[in-house]
C-alpha cells in the first residue's frame, strides 16, 4: 500500500503572532514552525500501517525552502521519501490542485491529511484533493483500519460515535483521536541521522490560478482584566453577573 501524507507547515501556538503591511501579511519574524497537529496524528497513524502491513509512506507539502526541516522532521519520524511543491501556499482550491497533480502521477492507493490546518482553519483542502482525483472520502477520523482494501473509518457525532465503510483509493482527513496521544511519534537520534539520507523531491508547480487572498488580518479582543469577588460578597457578585457581564 502506497499512501500519502499531506503536511501543512504552520505557526507553533506559543508563537507571538503579528502582521505587516497595514495588517495584511503575516509577519514571521521569530516565528517558530511545526507539524500540523492534525497532520501529526495522520502521520503516525500511517507510520502505524507501515509497521504492521509493510506500506510505504511519502510526505508532501506546497512551500518555498523554509518548510523543509518540517519535512526533515517527517523523515525522521520514519516516512519513507518526502515532496515539497515549490511554491507558496496562497489559497486552498491552489493546494488542492498542486497535490492533487503529484497525487495522480504517483498512484497512492490511500491519502491522509489532517482535517484542517489550525493556521487559517479552512477544512478546505482534504475534501477537494479527493475530488480532483476522484478518490472516495471520510473527514474528521478518530479512527480507521485498512484491510484488502477495504476501509473502516469512524467518527465523532453529536452523542456517540459514526463508524463509515468504504475502499482505497481514498483520502482520509484526521483529528485528534486518529491515534492517541501517547502513541505521537517523537523523532529519536537515529531517525534524525537517518532522516538527512532520504530523498526529498522537489517539485516544480503547475500554472494555477489563485482564486482567493488574503485582504486583512484582525487579533482578536484582549480579554478584559479579571475581577475577583469576596466569597461572602454575593450580592456584589450578583450585581456584576447581571450589570457587566449580563449573564443573568
């Protein structure tokens, strides 16, 4: 089984997020990457099926030079080889269709990604990848199984759990759950040794028009400061329950 994992190279959540240009670019000075979460949880779900049924595991990103000690990070986790398109990632339809062009050229019998990158949040990008290749498609998976081809995903719902079958080809977009957290692959020396011996294709991308961009970027609302109340003063606590917070 050939399967392929998307990864999206976004902002550490401890980072200090800021913008130039009048608020319309992001500013990543000082900015620290990681591995998408979400992308996190499909790539040790894959090493996973490369460990117990022999699969070969390929990662990719769209990016310029910067993203590639993210994909180096992949490699050392175990992925087999590594691709990075050579272009900026600028809109979700402009992802979809660059991966999408590899994706065809190279026969993966199954694609996993993460259900969204929590840089922009689009949730875009899985559902039309397997679209474009007319692959059949799950998203949000806390859980899947492959066996001869046949597919077993599952998924939250309100109040339980949905659990859907299909066949490969496929593209299966996870969240968190897809493995648990304490089986996340750390790379260990040996990996990171091993890692600058694999090969990472670089790519040319396809002529594709950018149908979106990005115009304005807005922090949220600094939270106020918090008020303490005397545990005695509840008519106090009542009067700024009703009068500041109007919650009541």
């Amino acid at each position: 089984m050939k399967i392929l994992v998307c990864i999206s190279h976004v902002p550490d959540t401890t980072s200090k997020i800021n913008f130039t240009d009048n608020n319309s670019a992001f500013d990543t000075t000082g900015v620290q990457y990681v591995i998408n979460p979400y992308d996190e949880f499909a790539l040790s779900r894959a090493m996973w099926f490369k460990e117990k049924q022999g699969a070969t595991v390929t990662v990719i990103t769209v990016g310029n030079a910067t993203t590639e000690p993210t994909l180096r990070k992949c490699l050392a986790i175990g992925a087999d080889d590594a691709i990075r398109i050579n272009t900026e990632a600028l809109d979700g339809f402009q992802v979809a269709k660059e991966l999408a062009e590899v994706a065809k050229a190279n026969a993966y019998d199954l694609i996993l990604t993460g259900r969204e990158s929590i840089d922009y949040n689009g949730a875009m990008v899985p559902g039309m990848l397997a679209a474009l290749l007319d692959f059949n498609f799950i998203n949000a998976c806390v859980g899947v199984e492959i066996e001869s081809g046949a597919v077993t995903a599952s998924k939250e719902i309100d109040g339980g759990t949905e659990t859907l079958a299909t066949t490969l080809p496929a593209v299966i977009a996870g969240q968190k759950g897809l493995v648990e957290e304490k089986d996340l692959r750390i790379p260990n020396m040996r990996g990171i040794m091993m890692a600058r011996k694999k090969p990472l294709a670089i790519v040319e991308p396809q002529t594709i028009e950018v149908a979106t961009k990005a115009i304005n970027f807005e922090k949220p609302a600094e939270k106020s400061a918090c008020k303490l109340v005397d545990a005695s003063n509840i008519d106090g606590l009542i009067d700024l329950l009703h009068n500041e917070a109007k919650v009541i």
